[in-house]
C-alpha cells in the first residue's frame, strides 16, 4: 500500500514510517534537533516476534527481536515515543522528537520535510523489489494433447 505524504496523517503511518526509514536518511532530514526532555531515554531491549501457522493460522512464538525505544517531551508540552528495530539510541532519539513535532503546529513542515521524503523513498524501494520479483517470475502453462478432448 503506497502512501502519498499528504495521506500520512494518522499517527500509525508516521511511527511505522520512521521506524522504517534509514538511520542515515533520517539523520540528514532532521541534522538538528530542538531540545528535548527525555521520558524515557533510550534503552536497547528485546520484544518477543511471533508468526502464524500459514500466514493466517494459530500464532507461535518466532524468536526475540533487538529494538530500542525512546520517549521524549518536546518544548514543554509534546510527548512523542519511537520503538525501532536495533540498537541505534539515535535513530530512536530523532524518530521520537519527530512524531512529538508532528502532533504540534510545526506538524505541515515535518510532513513536508521529512515525511515526504521518506514515504517517496519507501514507494521507491517497494517497486524496485516488485520489479526484481518480476523479473524471476516463471508462468506455467499446459498444452492441451489429442487424448485430453
């Protein structure tokens, strides 16, 4: 499912966008941060995975997963959190401090800016992969024999 960044508005679609982006990526989109109170500094810790018998079935329990999560309160008032995947305490500090601005009046610039940008990039990766997929993709056929009719 692409999204567009003007589609990104609930809180859901930003966090997951964030907890996806580059570490990198996001480090040159957001190079300065305001200050920032911290909740919850971030901590590296570990939160169980679980899969489903057949995508759909019963769940079982897959394996444990490496996150680090953050949360913050941003110019006195705003409180944003960021849960992503590894150890990288920036990457959860500047996802946090993100979703915070995004539920204050500076929300229109940090979708322009950041958002934006990164959801372009992510529907950018998505068709690429879709693409390499199809490019391996091999269709069956079977030919009809005389006995068969």
């Amino acid at each position: 499912m692409s999204q567009s960044p003007e589609m990104i508005v609930d809180r859901k679609a930003w966090m997951s966008l964030l907890a996806k982006a580059p570490v990198a990526r996001l480090a040159a989109l957001v190079p300065e941060m305001p200050q920032v109170e911290f909740l919850r500094p971030p901590e590296v810790g570990a939160v169980m995975v679980q899969g489903r018998v057949g995508g759909t079935g019963a769940p079982f329990n897959l394996g444990e997963m490496t996150v680090t999560r953050c949360s913050v309160r941003v110019e006195g008032a705003h409180v944003g959190h960021a849960y992503v995947q590894g150890r990288d305490k920036d990457h959860a500090t500047r996802a946090a401090v993100v979703d915070a601005l995004m539920q204050s009046d500076r929300a229109g610039v940090m979708r322009a800016s950041v958002l934006g940008p990164l959801a372009a990039e992510a529907a950018a990766r998505r068709t690429s992969r879709a693409e390499k997929a199809a490019a391996t993709k091999v269709d069956f056929f079977t030919m009809v024999r005389g006995e068969d009719q």
